[in-house]
C-alpha cells in the first residue's frame, strides 16, 4: 500500500505535508505510511483514498474498479505506460503540453 500511496501522490503532485493537510495527519504519518512501516487507521483510508482520487479498494489491494481500466483505450493505456517513465516533476510539463494541445 505504501508505493501505491507514494506513486499517487507523486503523480499528483503533492507533497507529503500537503496530503497530510488534507487527510488530517502529520507528515511523519505520512512518510511512516509511504515506506510500510504503518498503516492509516481505518477511520482514514476513506479520506486518503479521497485525497487521492482513487477507491479504497485500489488503496488496499492495487486493483482498478473494472470500469476504470475498461475505460481505457489501448492509446490511453500507452500513454499511460510512457508518462510513468517521466520523473514526476517533469510529469507537470507534459500534463501542460497535453492542455495546450486542447485549445
């Protein structure tokens, strides 16, 4: 759970003081979450799979709602593949250039 909630939140683009804001946690609680050496309480899994934008079933097991990877075509899925080989902070480029493309 912990590299699922780092990814994530990395993907996002959120800072662990900033995730930790929004579920209502310190950072060390985060950071302690991330690395596996603690698990959220069960009163916070419904916030931090919030926070995260995904379902709790995702946050606990790693597995996508059937909906959501139905969803994805197989250009969406390559796009998904190749923006996950990006460094996260050049992640914020690419999602701009994407945006651009739109106007």
């Amino acid at each position: 759970m912990g590299g699922r909630i780092r990814t994530q939140r990395e993907l996002l683009g959120f800072t662990q003081a900033k995730l930790a804001s929004m579920i209502g946690v310190s950072e060390n609680a985060v950071t302690q979450y991330e690395t596996g050496r603690s698990s959220p309480r069960r009163e916070r899994v419904g916030a931090l799979a919030k926070a995260l934008g995904k379902s709790i079933g995702w946050l606990l097991t790693g597995d996508e709602p059937e909906e959501e990877v139905k969803a994805q075509t197989a250009a969406e899925r390559d796009i998904l593949k190749a923006i996950r080989d990006i460094p996260p902070d050049q992640q914020d480029f690419i999602l701009k250039m994407i945006n651009g493309l739109k106007n």
